[in-house]
C-alpha cells in the first residue's frame, strides 16, 4: 500500500472511530466489511484505538480551542488555509497524533470510551491488576477511564477475569441487566433478544427484572427479553470462555445459538433456517480454520448444509436442497 493510500485508510480509520461511538447495527456491518477489504485496516484502526487511550494522561494539560461560529472558521480557512488537511497525506506519527487528538476533542468532558472487534477478531483489555476483559470476534464494550471497575456490553461475548475487591465491586451492564462479581471468571454473551452469564471461578450476582439471582462456579443463566424470568442451568466450567482455545461446547442449546457463536468466531454471519433453528445440539466443536472450509468440515456434525447467501450462510436442515 502507497503512502498516499495508507493515509487515506488512516484517515478512514479515524471516521469508523469516531462513528462508531453511536453506530447501528447498519454502521456496523459496513465496519465489518471495510475490516474484511484489507489486513491493514484493522492494524490502523487498533492504532488510532490504542492513541487514543495513550493521550489519556495528557488531557488534564490540553486545551481544545473552538472558533465562535462557522463564519469564523470558514474566515480562518480561507486566510491560513485548511487546519486540518495535511494529516490524511503525511502518515506516521504525527498523523497518528493529530488523529488521536481529533477523537479525543468531543470526550473531553467525556471519561467512558468504546472498544470493538471486528467479526474473526479478538482482542485483550486489562482494566487495572488482576482484572482483565477477553472481547470476542463482532464484540463491541464501553469502559470507562475514571472507573476501572465498570464495564458495559453493548454486542457480542467476553471472558471477564476480575480481581474482587469487597469494597469496589466490578459491575458489568448488558441490556438492561447489571452482573456484579464476587471474585471470579465469568463469560457473558448479548445476542439478539437474550443475556447469557456463565460462571467459570467464584460468584456473581445477576440482577434482571427486579430480581438478584447468585450464580456460582459451574452455573449458567439464560435470560431471554421474551421471558418472564431468567432461567438458571449448569454449565460445564471447562466450557466457560473455551472459544478462546476454539472449543465451543454444547449441552442441548439450540442451532441458532450455535450459528451465532460461530459467525463471532470465524468472522462470517450465519443464519440459521427457520426448520433448524430451535433444534438442539449437544457436543464440543474444535475449531481449526475460517471460512468455507470449516464450514465445510462442521457439516456431518451438526447435520446441516451451509448455504452461501448475499449476506454470508444460511444454515439449512442437510440435504434441504434434495
């Protein structure tokens, strides 16, 4: 890639940054499908991510000017020429800088920043000693710079390995609900319409629907929005976070649950049929490639057949096409 080219993917970089603090679901799929047109992408992006929080101590000492009106800096422009302009063609460092500095003008009251992956990605946080968070591939978390013990799952899965600490309890948002840990390692998913928690090490307090409900090691809860309750399963405590080693472990969960955990892991979207849907499926599946061929390869095992379609796989009952 040129220098005028990377630039540019680094300027590109800088809006998905910036957009993607209040995107939709439609901003996040073009995300995704710019990540997926360049390997290089993705290492910009986690630059200008990772400049951002770099430039977090040195906030307090930054002053953001901003002109009166628009009349003013459209005055300015045409004197001094664009302010802004040269660092989409330089590259390097200072464009990096200058980048971090525009991502950063709008936080500046502002102490909570997101962190994404991109679908087949994952990514590692660690929060303060201790306390780390394991993001999953098409995952995307709030945190926040003035309150390490906070987190808020926006979409997609992660592996939490939290330090206790009696008097500041790490707590957890998604959809609504708050998990609160007790010392532990919990793995916790937002699909569509439903919350998962599974508990690897220790306790948490999962509180949903005017209910706080203490799940220990080796227990699970399932709530779905169409429920009255949550409802509270056992859970293998080697298959908690096991993605992480590409294991994905089973024990009777549906088809579509399993078509979403491997469209997060492999960096495809599957979509499961309605006749498949809701069947269940009980077994570990070892993960060994991306794409097609895995796909391929997981047919005999869960007795389906994978469909390319305009937006990724259809999952369909084996031999639908017959």
């Amino acid at each position: 890639m040129t220098s005028e080219a990377q630039g540019s993917a680094r300027a590109r970089a800088i809006e998905w940054h910036i957009r993607l603090r209040h995107g939709d679901d439609a901003a996040w799929e073009a995300f995704a499908q710019w990540l997926a047109e360049d390997p290089i992408h993705a290492a910009l992006y986690d630059e200008i991510e990772q400049a951002d929080l770099a430039l977090e101590p040195l906030l307090p000492a930054v002053i953001f000017r901003e002109a009166a009106n628009d009349a003013d800096i459209d005055d300015h422009d045409q004197r001094q020429g664009p302010r802004w302009r040269w660092w989409g063609l330089g590259g390097g460092a200072a464009a990096a800088a200058v980048a971090a500095m525009l991502v950063l003008a709008p936080q500046a009251t502002n102490s909570r920043y997101e962190v994404a992956t991109g679908p087949g990605q994952r990514r590692t946080i660690s929060l303060e000693a201790g306390t780390q968070v394991t993001l999953n591939g098409a995952t995307r978390m709030r945190f926040d710079r003035k309150d390490r013990r906070f987190a808020s799952l926006e979409a997609g899965e992660a592996l939490f390995q939290v330090q206790h600490d009696g008097a500041r309890p790490f707590t957890l948002e998604v959809a609504g609900r708050r998990v609160v840990d007790v010392g532990t390692v919990f793995n916790v998913v937002r699909d569509a319409g439903a919350v998962r928690v599974a508990v690897a090490e220790g306790k948490v307090l999962y509180e949903a629907k005017g209910r706080t409900i203490a799940l220990d090691a080796g227990q699970a809860v399932f709530d779905s929005s169409l429920a009255e309750a949550p409802r509270v399963t056992r859970a293998a405590i080697g298959a908690v976070g096991a993605w992480q080693k590409g294991r994905l472990v089973y024990s009777g969960e549906p088809l579509s649950q399993v078509a979403a955990d491997l469209g997060r892991t492999l960096g495809v979207r599957i979509t499961p049929a309605p006749d498949v849907a809701d069947r269940p499926f009980s077994g570990t599946i070892a993960l060994r490639g991306t794409g097609a061929d895995e796909l391929e390869r997981l047919t005999p095992a869960l007795n389906v057949t994978f469909k390319p379609d305009a937006g990724g796989w259809t999952m369909t009952a084996a031999g639908a096409e017959r």
